[in-house]
C-alpha cells in the first residue's frame, strides 16, 4: 500500500472529520429494513450490484452513498424533519433482476425514490418500470449514453458521466492528426454506446478497427490479435484505445504483448477503480481522461469525503465512492428544495437545473434530458513506487461548458 503520508491532504478540518463516528452508525442500518413505511419515513431504494461481475463498482457506490447522505444531513440522516430510510437491493448485474427489484421496491415497499444501478444492461431495463409507477429513477453510475437518450422518459435522472462525457474528455488527449485508433470494448451496451460517443468525437484522429469481446473474457489473445493486424503496418501514431468495466481488465494483457516496442502501438484508456488501474503502471506517460481520481479535485466536499474515508477504512475513496456520494448529495438538495415533499412532480420541478455540490466540484441537472454536466480531468500517468497504481497527474480540468454532449433524447 502506498505511504499514507502521500496522499493525505495536507489540511483537514474539524467539519471534514466530525461526522465519522456517526458513519460508522449509519452503515449499519442497512442490514435490515421494515417493509412497512413509518409515518413520516422518506424511502430510497439503491438497487446495484451486490455481486456479480461489477460487484466491485456497487459496493464503492453504496459505501459513498451513505457517506454521502451523511454529509449532505449533516449526520442526520433526516430531511425537514422526515427519517431517511435506504432499502438496499442486488440486481446481481442482471437487467431481468434488476428491472423486477425496481418495480417490487415502487410497488411493495412504497419507496420514494430509487437510485442505481450498476450496470447499463441493467439500467436500461429499469427505465420503463421508472415511467410506470412515475416515480423517479436516479441513475448512478450506469453510463450507455442511451440512458439519457433516446431510452429516456422524465423520471430519470442521472448524477453519474454519460458515455459522450467520457469519449469528449478522452479525445482531449487522442484527437490529433495522423492518429489512427482501433477500439476494444465489451460487447453490451456500455461498451458499445462508449464507442459511439468516441467515434461521434473524434474530428482528426480516425477510427480503422472496432473490437468487442464478452463481458466475461478472460482470454484477450484473438482480440488483441485482430487490433494489432488493423494498426500495425498504418502510417502515424498508432493507439489502442481501451473502453472496459469490471470482470477482466486486458491492461495485463496488453502489456505482456508489448505493443509499443514491437509495433509502435500505444495503449489509451479512460479512470478506472484503484485495484484495475494496477496495471496502468506498464504505462507510464499513457494519456486519457477520468470521471474521478482523489488526489485531484480540490474543494470542501473532496476533503471531507477523502478525510473520512481515511479515518473509517486507512485508504482513499475510490472512483464509485465520489459517484454514490454524489448521488446522495443530489437526493438531499432535492429533498430540502421540496421541503421533504416526495411528490414526483415537485420532485422533478426541484431538480430540472438544479445545482447541487459534489466532490468533483458543483455539477447541475441538465433540463433537456437530466443529464449531470460535470467537469471531466485529462490526466498522464505518472510510475511512483509509493503507490501501487498508476498514478494519473492532473493534465487540465475539462470543464462542462467545453463539452459539447449531445441531447440524444425524445423530448
């Protein structure tokens, strides 16, 4: 493990520590909850992957959830007087579980609002059900471009990037003349609308080979094969670039076959989770563009969140962690603009526009489709025996408004 003196802050503050102990409290809570709603109970149903292959990414959403909820109550865990009560519910990463969880937590257990899931797969299969019961679906960290697309409908709202957020602020860093470029990613929804949004970014750079592969792939060498035969005799700087989540990372992979030094191909990839971005350090210099890395955000709500991470689990929050506290922040923000009122309407009229903090800085719901516009940060990886990841040092903030993503939906 990395020496905790490295990636401490250098200041924390009172507030930034003061809520741990009542943290540890709320977790907790979480084991077991009555279906019979108390008066006067808000309940919020987070629906994610307890297990399966994204498993990693859920647990980190829940834990920076409550995290999250602890904050924004100021360790409450009430609003306006009203409890705030978390049904938690494993859709296993499977669109069929999760899209039933849903309807049973709007139906059976008279949830206010849900938040999850995990999955895209997922995520996608859950919409309707949110347009059903008319009740609000917040979308975090799911992120096919389609969720806010053309699958859309007004419930829906999402604290989480969109796949078009990733590929504008990974082009950042690949869009540039005689670059040639062969994709490999999963082939589902993530994967595929990542893709897309990368394509639809790129102005210069081009596109020769598009690769996917099983979510559950673990043999990389026919794929990786394919890439190299489409790049290896193209003229220019020639770059893999790499759009994954969960199961079987192919950064070992792909450094075992030495690309760089037998073909000239470089390898690029957006964030990752710590554990994943292990492999990063066969890359030293990479270049790309993530949601979220503790060491870079600097603002109030970074600081606590790091400083309390620290002090619960002696390591620093992770790239799910910011995205469930998020979340959390956006539920509390709405719920305190309504006055504790669940109504969906008014639920819907408080957060449309909306500005809520985050610890990547202030984000706002975007009216159109709902979608969170963010600051994304262009990175270079950077070997430092300290750590055992690659460590991606802040290039530029890429800010919202340089973003140009599109409105994909039906409205």
């Amino acid at each position: 493990m990395p020496r905790r003196t490295a990636v401490r802050p250098v200041s924390l503050t009172r507030r930034a520590l003061g809520l741990a102990a009542p943290l540890a409290a709320a977790l907790a809570v979480l084991a077991a909850v009555p279906v019979q709603a108390a008066p006067g109970e808000i309940r919020i149903a987070h629906i994610y992957s307890k297990t399966g292959p994204l498993e990693a990414y859920g647990k980190q959403t829940a834990l920076g959830f409550q995290m999250g909820l602890q904050y924004a109550t100021g360790g409450t865990m009430a609003v306006a007087g009203r409890k705030l009560v978390v049904i938690e519910k494993d859709d296993q990463g499977k669109p069929d579980q999760g899209k039933s969880l849903l309807a049973a937590a709007y139906g059976d257990d008279k949830v206010d609002i849900a938040v999850g899931p995990t999955s895209s797969g997922v995520a996608l299969a859950m919409l309707p059900v949110a347009e059903e019961y008319k009740k609000i679906l917040l979308v975090e960290p799911a992120v096919a471009d389609s969720i806010t697309g053309e699958k859309w409908n007004k419930y829906i709202f999402r604290t989480g990037r969109n796949s078009s957020q990733d590929a504008i602020s990974n082009a950042v860093a690949l869009d540039k003349p005689n670059t040639v470029i062969a994709t490999l990613a999963q082939d589902y929804a993530f994967g595929r609308d990542g893709v897309k949004a990368f394509k639809d970014a790129l102005k210069t750079a081009k596109i020769v080979h598009e690769e996917y592969l099983p979510q559950n792939t673990t043999d990389f060498t026919a794929g990786i094969q394919r890439v190299v035969d489409a790049l290896k005799n193209q003229p220019g700087r020639k770059v893999v670039e790499v759009i994954w989540a969960g199961g079987t990372p192919p950064y070992a992979a792909l450094a075992a076959q030495e690309l760089g030094k037998r073909h000239g191909i470089e390898v690029a990839s957006g964030g990752n989770i710590l554990p994943a971005m292990a492999a990063y350090k066969a890359f030293p210099g990479m270049e790309g563009a993530t949601y979220y890395y503790f060491g870079i955000p600097k603002n109030p709500v970074n600081e606590w969140l790091v400083a309390n991470h620290y002090q619960q689990f002696k390591a620093p929050p992770d790239f799910f962690t910011a995205g469930g506290m998020t979340a959390a922040i956006a539920v509390v923000e709405a719920l305190k603009k309504t006055a504790g009122d669940t109504t969906t309407n008014k639920l819907i009229a408080a957060m449309e526009g909306m500005a809520f903090d985050s610890p990547k800085g202030r984000m706002h719901f975007r009216k159109e489709d709902h979608q969170a516009m963010q600051a994304m940060y262009h990175f270079r990886i950077k070997v430092d025996p300290a750590f055992p990841w690659g460590v991606p040092e802040l290039v530029r903030e890429i800010k919202p408004e340089e973003m140009n993503v599109p409105i994909r939906n039906r409205r």
